[in-house]
C-alpha cells in the first residue's frame, strides 16, 4: 500500500560530489555537494545556497573542479561537507587530503578523488530556492585505477557512493545490475 509523503526532496540517489575552489588568498576549499549534476553533453549543474565560501570563490575564479569522492575518502568528504569554510579557515588542511593546481581551470585538482571534472562558470543563476551554478566541463582526469581495459570509467572500481537524503546514510555503489539498453531489449519485439 502506498502512502502519500507530501512535498520532498526524496529522488533517490543524490550524487555525492565535491567541489574544488580556491579562496581569494589561494589556499584551496572543497565542499561536498549533492544537489546537482550533468545537464547537458558537456555541462553541469550545481545548486547551492549562496552563502556558502564556495560560491563566492566560484563567483571570483569563473572555475571550480567537481570530483566524485570514493569510499575510500568518505570520513575526509563528509567532514568537508559538515565544516563551514566561513568559520574554518583551515578546513581543507585538517583532511590530510592533497591537492594541485588544475592544468586547465582556475581550481584545485584532488588527488585522492578518483575522477575529477574541471569547469569554467558558463552562467550563475539567482533562484527562489537558491542558486545554479552552470559549468562547462573542459576535461575529465581519472585515476587508471578506475579505469576499464577499453579506457572508460568502471563504476564498480570507482568505489562512489551516494547520499540518502531520507536516513542521512551513505551507500556505496558499483554493482553491475544490468545492461543499459539491452536488458529491455527484448520488450520491442511484441
């Protein structure tokens, strides 16, 4: 039997991501995120609230890099989403987490993240509800250790995990369950 919730943020998963800036004295500043994603062939979408540190360096650099954490650095992404960069100057150095600078973009590249994405500001948009941050990916880093034989991302060895909004649990992901586009398949031909 089903019950009617109401109004809620419940669409399962959210991704778990974090974000890349440097504040205006250079050091660097993450923050996980779960509110968003990829909205076009070679764009993302962000939303967040506008009070966040991030914001304001997104707004200075015009860059950031959106990685995708693993299981691996779960306790150090977490705690990156729990501290306030306003009220922690020294958030990302308690981490132990290390950090280069983007080839690419004005942002802080995460060595430990296993799949980074670098971004240029395409449009920051003021909303009711907050504010969208729309980045154009200019290239992709992945660690080969997540990568298959052909060359592209295994999400089994990525070792992501996702947010669950509704227990305020972690979940990791990675279990191959079906085939896309052919696992139906078969459907077409009645």
């Amino acid at each position: 039997m089903s019950k009617n919730l109401g109004v809620k943020p419940y669409l399962f998963p959210m991704p778990t991501y974090m974000i890349g800036t440097y504040n205006e004295d250079n050091t660097v500043d993450v923050m996980m995120m779960a509110w968003g994603g990829i909205c076009a062939e070679d764009m993302v979408a962000l939303n967040l609230e506008a009070e966040h540190k991030t914001v304001a360096n997104i707004e200075t650099r015009k860059a950031f890099t959106l990685a995708v954490p693993g299981t691996d650095t779960l306790r150090e992404s977490d705690f990156l989403g729990i501290a306030s960069s306003n009220k922690m100057a020294d958030k990302f150095e308690r981490t132990g987490l290390h950090a280069v600078k983007s080839e690419r973009v004005d942002a802080p590249v995460i060595t430990e993240y296993p799949l980074t994405l670098e971004c240029e500001v395409v449009e920051m948009q003021s909303q009711p509800y907050g504010l969208r941050v729309l980045g154009k990916i200019v290239n992709v880093i992945a660690d080969e250790k997540v990568l298959d034989e052909a060359g592209k991302i295994d999400a089994g060895k990525l070792q992501a995990f996702v947010f669950d909004q509704m227990q305020n649990g972690y979940y990791a992901i990675g279990e191959k369950v079906g085939q896309a586009w052919h696992s139906g398949a078969d459907l077409m031909k009645k």
